[in-house]
C-alpha cells in the first residue's frame, strides 16, 4: 500500500494529474491553480524532514529505500506543462480531423 502512496505522490509531483479539463474557457484558471497546488503539495511531501507517521521519511523506512536518493531525482525533475486543447472563439475545444 505504502508503494502506491509513493507512486501517487510521484505522479502528483510531476504533474500527471488525472483531473477533469473545464470544458468553459473561464473555469480552466482554476483548474491549472488546482494542479499547480497539488504539484507544490506533493513536492514540499517529498521535501519534508518529517518523521511521523504517513510522512516521506516514514514511508521510505516502512518501504526500506533511501529517501535522499528519492528526493534528489524528484528534485531534477521539471513538472509536466499543462497542455490545454486550442479553442474556438466560441470556447468549445477545436476537434481533430482523422
């Protein structure tokens, strides 16, 4: 279970987020502040020099990994950029043509 909480955290850390695109143009601000605080969220997790429990540090003893080595590769990677689809002038996304 453990495992699964560090890899949620790592997806969370990079961005690859699994939320609902606003279809209005006017509510996508908030959806890219959400991601963007998620993405503070789990990076300041893994940043953490917590002991306690459900803590990074924690969690790597419970998994017996070194949680510097961890910490280190999350730090030299740059989140994912937000990809929104182009728009109308309407605000509807553009669909592709196959």
């Amino acid at each position: 279970m453990w495992g699964a909480v560090l890899a949620l955290a790592y997806e969370d850390a990079l961005g690859n987020l699994m939320l609902r695109l606003p279809r209005k143009v006017s509510e996508r601000k908030y959806y890219l502040d959400r991601r963007n605080l998620i993405i503070e969220d789990a990076r300041s997790w893994f940043n953490s020099t917590r002991q306690d429990t459900t803590s990074f540090n924690w969690v790597c003893s419970v998994l017996d990994i070194d949680p510097g080595r961890v910490r280190d590769y999350i730090n030299t990677l740059e989140p994912i950029q937000a990809k929104l689809p182009k728009t109308h002038k309407k605000g509807r996304p553009r669909k592709h043509r196959t």
